[in-house]
C-alpha cells in the first residue's frame, strides 16, 4: 500500500487526487508543518519536501513530477495519462514538467520572498518579477487549453488536470481574482471541483470552492 506524506493543499494534493481517481490501496499519512520542518522528515524527502510517497519496499519517492510519472506508469491501465510510449504520453511528461519546473517554482519564489531577499526593496522586486513571470506561465496554459482542452490532454481527464488544478489554489493575490485573468483555466479548475471521484479528497484539503 502506498503512503502519501500529505498536507493540507500543499503539493501533496495533486498526489492525493491521482492515488484517488486510480482508486488503488494507499494511506495518508497527514503532517503538519512543524513536523515536515524536523530535520527526521529529511530522511525520508531530502530537501524536506511534501510530496514524498512511500513504496511497499520501503524506498520513498519524492519531487512530484517523479511521483506522478511513477503511478500512471505502474498503473498505466487507469487511463491517468496516455498510453506509455505513445507520442501522447511524451507530450504529457512535457506538461507536466512545464509546470513542475516553470510555475511550482515560480510560486515558491513568490512565496519564499524572504528567503531570497536581502533587504525590503529587493523583496517586492522579487515577488513583482515572480508574479510576471507567472501570468507570462498561465498565458501559456491557457492557450493551451482554448485551443486542445478542456482538460490539458484534450477531451481525456489526466493527472495533468489535478496538478494543473493544485497550482491554481497558490494564486496571488487570490484565486478569484486569478481564475478571472484565465478563462480556460478558470473552467479546468470548475470542472476538477464537479468531478464526484473527488469530492471526499477535495473537501480534506479543504478547497472545494476558491478559499480566497
Ligand atoms: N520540486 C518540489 C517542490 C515541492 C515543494 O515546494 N513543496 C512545498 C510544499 S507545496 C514544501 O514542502 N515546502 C516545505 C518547505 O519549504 O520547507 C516538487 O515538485 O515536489
């Protein structure tokens, strides 16, 4: 049974969304903050990090364009993605990491503008710039979506929707206002929320409407 080091819509969520549309056995094991701060969670994700996933075998996974390449690999007949191999499932792996590797971080940086910020004025040029950045991301979604959606692999539902979806829930200032600049999205984001498959694990992280 997997083990989903989980917190409340952080990026664990789109795991927990995945592990529940593929409907396989798993438990989550839920952290909070403080407890994935401790240096003991570094043994299990080196950077500290939610998501970490747990095997059977005792290895644990981490970075969660990794965990989700992994499960609609290994469970490739639940339809979460395009065929393995296919030249769908290459366009999927690009998705996915165009947005692990361009917006996640990007969000990060928005986030964690304290971090990289020696003083005051270095701060909200950091936060500007990440904020550009990120429409200049979502621009891109969203053409995507106008052009081959709904959802990021056209007419299929994929683990790309879910991810797409955790993302949105990060928006600055808030997700209302964000979800209004992008329509496509906005209406990815309506449709994750209707999905009945979801609800139980929408209503753990407490997110079935926009919270802000
Ligand atoms: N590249 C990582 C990023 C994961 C990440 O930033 N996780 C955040 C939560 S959304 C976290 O655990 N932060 C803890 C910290 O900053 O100490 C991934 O895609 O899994």
């Amino acid at each position: 049974m997997y083990k989903l080091y989980n917190v409340k819509a952080w990026g664990s969520l789109a795991i927990h969304f995945l592990l529940e549309e593929m409907a396989v056995p798993y438990t989550n094991i839920w952290m909070t903050p403080e407890q994935v701060a401790a240096p003991e969670f570094k043994s299990i994700s080196p950077l500290g990090y939610i998501p970490a996933l747990g095997l059977d075998d005792g290895t644990t996974l981490f970075e969660s364009a990794a965990i989700v390449s992994f499960l609609v690999t290994i469970h490739n007949d639940k339809a979460m993605a395009p065929a393995v191999g296919t030249p769908e499932f290459g366009e999927f792996l690009s998705w996915l990491h165009f947005m692990s590797t361009n917006i996640y971080p990007t969000i990060n940086m928005n986030d964690h503008d304290n971090i990289y910020a020696r003083i005051e004025t270095e701060r909200a040029h950091i936060t500007a710039t990440a904020n550009e950045k990120l429409l200049a991301l979502w621009g891109i979604i969203e053409t995507r979506l106008q052009s081959e959606g709904p959802w990021m692999m056209g007419t299929d539902y994929s683990a790309l929707d879910a991810y797409a979806f955790m993302l949105t829930l990060w928006s600055k200032p808030g997700e209302r206002a964000f979800l209004a600049k992008f329509p496509a999205v906005a209406e990815l984001a309506r449709a994750v929320r209707a999905r009945p498959s979801l609800k139980a694990a929408l209503e753990a992280h407490g997110v079935m409407e926009p919270r802000s």
